[in-house]
C-alpha cells in the first residue's frame, strides 16, 4: 500500500503517515491509543463512527465503505479530514 499525503488535510504529509499508521495496526497498539482512535471516531464521525473506524483502521476504499454503511463518499471524506486535524489536537 502507497501512502498519498490527502490535500485539504492541514498537516505534513509524515505526520498523516503516522496517524494512519498507528491507525491501521490498532489491534497491536496500547489501550489508551485504541481508546483515543476510537474516542476521536465518536466525535469527529457521529452516526457515522462505525464508517470512520473502519476507514481508518483498515485498508478498505471510501468507496467501498460509503456502499457497506450507506453514507456518502463526501461524508466520510469530510469526517475523516476531521479525525486527522482533532488527532494533533489532542
């Protein structure tokens, strides 16, 4: 998997690597971080959460989520631009 830096996401490309990086192995990472990926996926994805989850712990297209859990691709789009901006806030 190629790693492409998401434009209109305000922050370095490397750091974007991390988040999801640290998202995508959330099985192998401390608790408190699951609890944090999951924490941010409640704020930032609403009824949509189960959607962002899955969108940033597995390698799974937007497409592909947004026909499994019937949101649009704009949606999920959106909220996971929120999830990486929020993820350095906190």
């Amino acid at each position: 998997m190629a790693f492409k830096k998401l434009r209109g996401v305000n922050i370095p490309a490397k750091k974007q690597l991390l988040i999801r990086a640290i998202c995508l192995n959330y099985d192998d990472r401390p608790k408190w971080e699951q609890k944090k990926i999951e924490r941010l996926c409640d704020m930032c994805g609403g009824g949509y959460s189960a959607a962002l989850f899955e969108a940033m712990t597995t390698e799974k297209s937007i497409p592909q989520i947004s026909m499994q859990y019937f949101v649009s691709e704009t949606v999920l789009y959106d909220i996971r631009k929120k999830f990486y901006e929020r993820w350095t806030k906190e």
